[in-house]
C-alpha cells in the first residue's frame, strides 16, 4: 500500500510541474509574463521632481516653481508672508 501511494505523489508532481505556467515557459525559453499594472519602461529618464522649499514666514513646504521670492532669495508660500516678512 506504501509503494503504491508513493508512486501516485509521484505521478501527481510529474503533472503539476507539466501543467504548471512558471515550468512550462521556462521549458519554452519564453521569458516570464509581467503583471499587466507593471509600469511599462519607455528608456526615457523619468523627470526630476521639483525642489521642495520652506516658506520663510509660516514653513509650510511647497513647490519652488510656486514660492514667491523677496529681494534676499527667502521663499514664501503667499504675497501675504512675502510681505510680512521672515519670522524669527
């Protein structure tokens, strides 16, 4: 009864690994399917992100293509701070 049972785990291995997708493309030599939300690779550099900078009055972190500037180089985030001037 042993040997019998035995060679039946053997007979269902041998046919999962036939059946089985990872196996039998691997046996075809086609490469391994991507998911398909798997960002696809164009070869173009993604952008560079934008520099992050800290309003000089309040420190709330916003884009540096949306900060105001005062005659000295300080960021702000509204004409507002701008006006009022750096907190110290």
């Amino acid at each position: 009864m042993g040997a019998l049972l035995k060679y039946l785990l053997l007979a269902l291995l041998v046919l999962w690994l036939l059946y089985s997708p990872a196996v039998r493309g691997r046996l075809r030599g086609s490469p391994p399917k991507r998911p398909k939300d798997a960002p696809k690779s164009t070869g173009d550099p993604a952008p560079a992100p934008d520099q992050i900078v800290p309003c000089a009055h309040c420190g709330v972190h916003l884009p540096l293509a949306d900060a105001r500037l005062d005659v000295g180089g300080r960021t702000y985030c509204t004409d507002a701070h701008r006006l009022a001037g750096p907190r110290s």
